[in-house]
C-alpha cells in the first residue's frame, strides 16, 4: 500500500502530534507529505510546520457548497499521491466526492467505543448514559457518520467522579497510543471488507 499519508486537522492536533512522533521514531513506516486543516489559526498547523511538514489551510468558505470543498481536497490529495488519509479532530462530515476518490482509505478517530456515542460530544454522553467504560475507535470513514468498519479499539475506565474534561484527558493518552497503532496495521495489513467487519485476508 501507498505508504504516502495526509492528515486532515480543525484544531488542536495533538493527535497529529502522535502520528509525526510515530513516524519520526520509526514506530510507523509511512511519510506524511501534507496537513490540511479548514480552520486557519489552529495549533495543529503549528504542530505541522514545526515538523517541517507543508500544512495548508483550505477553506470551506471558499467553496460553493460541500461537494465543491470535499472535491478540492480529493484533488489536492490525489495531486499528491497520497495513500492513505488520517482524519484527526477533522470537525467536519465528509462526503462523497471525498469518499469515493479514496475508497476505504481514510481514517477517522473517535472518543468513544463506537458503535456507542457517535458524533459530537461523545465523552458527555458517556457520563450521562453513565456507563463503566469507554474509550477510543479508529475506523474507516463512509458516509455513515462515525460508522464504517472498526480499525482498532481500546477501553478507557469511567471513574465515578470523572468530569467530561478528566474522561477526555484519560480517552485523548489511549487516542495517542491507539492511532498510530492503528495507522501501522492499516499500512501492513492486506485487508478486506465482510459485512461491516475489516478482516485480515489471509495469505
Ligand atoms: C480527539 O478527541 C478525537 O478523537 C476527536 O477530536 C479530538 C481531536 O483532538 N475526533 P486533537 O485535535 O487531535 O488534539
């Protein structure tokens, strides 16, 4: 598989983070050739440039609607060669022109044990539902929203007097761990879709 990464950030980027420091210690065997953010400002890109990696901010105001932008970066992505797609903390649906221009090729992570809790917020509803445990997913991205098939998964405890901002602290130290992980076997896995479920072909 093309070993060529790009991560797609809105903000923080501490996931990126663990995915420049896992590529850099040689944990993962890829390269990541771009970062593209849709906010500007964003301590992400500084992360990036800071990696001496090229970060690009593309706007979605500077687009007609939501296929113009998922089709500007489609193109930018394939412009570049780019393998594999790393969504992280990338706060926006992604659609078609994005999906099908990289089948089974980007990657989402998110703070809960999916298929429990998707979409926004998902460590408060965690508290609220009040359940013993949750964690962090890495999945393939589809147009079901924080439902294509499971990458990778690890467990976070709900300690009783958790606050949404201790759980998210406990869940983001197993995100950091499980993405590059996850990224990892992704690259050097031969893998295949059955139902929902990402299995590993067989030699
Ligand atoms: C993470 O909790 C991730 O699971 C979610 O958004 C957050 C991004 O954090 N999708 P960061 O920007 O990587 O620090």
């Amino acid at each position: 598989m093309n070993r060529r990464l790009a991560v797609l950030i809105s903000g923080r980027g501490s996931n990126l983070q663990s995915i420049i420091d896992a590529i850099q210690g040689g944990a993962v065997a890829a390269s990541l050739e771009l970062v593209i953010s849709n906010r500007t400002d964003v301590a992400g890109l500084e992360r990036a440039r800071a990696a001496g990696l090229e970060a690009i901010v593309l706007s979605p105001s500077d687009y007609p609607d939501r296929d113009a932008y998922d089709a500007a970066l489609a193109d930018l992505l394939r412009r570049r060669d780019i393998g594999l797609v790393c969504l992280a903390g990338f706060m926006r649906l992604v659609g078609r022109p994005l999906i099908d221009a990289f089948p089974n090729r980007i990657l989402n992570i998110h703070p809960s044990l999916l298929p429990s809790f998707p979409g926004l917020q998902a460590q408060r509803q965690a508290l609220q539902h009040g359940v013993r445990v949750s964690g962090a997913t890495v999945h393939l991205v589809t147009s079901e929203l924080d439902n294509g098939p499971i990458v990778a998964q690890s467990v976070v405890p709900v300690l009783d007097d958790d606050t949404v901002e201790t759980l998210s602290a406990r869940i983001l130290v197993e995100e950091h761990r499980l993405y590059p992980e996850a990224i990892r076997r992704v690259l050097e896995g031969d893998w295949l879709i059955e139902g929902r479920r990402l299995v590993r072909r067989r030699p």
